[in-house]
C-alpha cells in the first residue's frame, strides 16, 4: 500500500510540473491548486511546499505559487540576423 501511494506521489509531482512548464505564467493560489489537481488542502500545500524547496515554483507576495524562471530560457537570445554581435560579445543581457 505504501508503494502505490508513493508512486501516486511521484505521478501528481510530475503532473503538478507538467502543468507548470506547459502554461508559462500559471499563478495559482493553494486552493486553486487543489481544485485543479483534486487534492484536499493539506496534500496540495505540501506538495506546492515541496516543489518550492525544490526550487520550481516561488511563492509570490500575495501567496499565489508560480513556476521559477528557467535559467537557460533567460540567456540573451540574437534578433534579427544579429548572431554576429552575440558570438563576438558584444551583446549582453542586464540584470533586471
């Protein structure tokens, strides 16, 4: 019994991330979080919680829970035909 609820665990995880990374920009509050997946208040916020300590959503001021930005995603990327200016480092991103 305690290894199908782990791997219940581990399933709800990866739907929970896959929700996430497929809608860039999802915010959602405790309580939305556990209409969407189905899980009573205590299991969602203790999976939220998890997936913040694991560094994959922040909690934002006012509560609501939203996937960290990806690191590779916020390198500068070339516009244009301009790939030259990148490779030769003459573009560079600026802290926001």
């Amino acid at each position: 019994m305690a290894r199908e609820r782990i791997g219940t665990i581990e399933a709800t995880l990866q739907r929970v991330q896959g929700e996430f990374r497929e809608m860039p920009g999802l915010r959602l509050t405790p309580a939305q979080a556990s209409r969407l997946w189905g899980l009573d208040a205590i299991s969602s916020q203790a999976l939220l919680d998890a997936l913040v300590d694991a560094r994959f959503l922040f909690r934002t001021p006012d509560g609501a829970f939203m996937r960290r930005p990806d690191p590779d995603m916020m390198q500068a990327r070339p516009l244009g035909g301009n790939s030259s200016a990148v490779s030769s480092g003459k573009v560079h991103s600026h802290p926001r």
